[in-house]
C-alpha cells in the first residue's frame, strides 16, 4: 500500500481513486487493442490463404500488364 500510495503521489494524481481508475482504464485499453490486434491477424491469415488455395483468374488487365513487363524486361536485359 505504501509503494502505491508513493506513486499516486509523485505521478500527481488528485486521490489514490484517480489513480486506480486511471490504471484501469489504461490496462482495459491495452486489453482491447491486444485483442483486436489478435482478431484482425486471424482475419488476415484468413484472407490470405483463402486468396492462395482459390486464386482469381488474371484478368486481360493484368496479362496484358504482364506481357508489357516482360517485354520491357527483356529489352533492358540486352
């Protein structure tokens, strides 16, 4: 309780309550962000092998894109 009471003190907070509610919230957000966190990394790994088991097929846009690349490339490899 010392230690406690010490850190309320220094770190200028109005009462040992602002303190407590203060840390609270500051580890309630941390919760959530570390979860979210966690979530949108499923949600993304999700995607991710969704997009490399089932490919869309290339669109004329792209073949042509790569053609285009592969001609360019060809010519500055000379």
């Amino acid at each position: 309780m010392v230690l406690i009471s010490h850190v309320f003190s220094i770190g200028g907070y109005r009462s040992l309550t602002d303190f407590v509610i203060l840390t609270i919230q500051e580890k309630a957000k941390e919760i959530v962000r570390e979860k979210e966190q966690i979530i949108s990394s499923e949600r993304d790994s999700q995607i991710f092998f969704d997009a490399i088991t089932n490919p869309n097929i290339p669109s004329e846009t792209l073949k042509n894109a790569l053609e285009d690349y592969n001609v360019f490339t060809s010519k500055v490899k000379k």
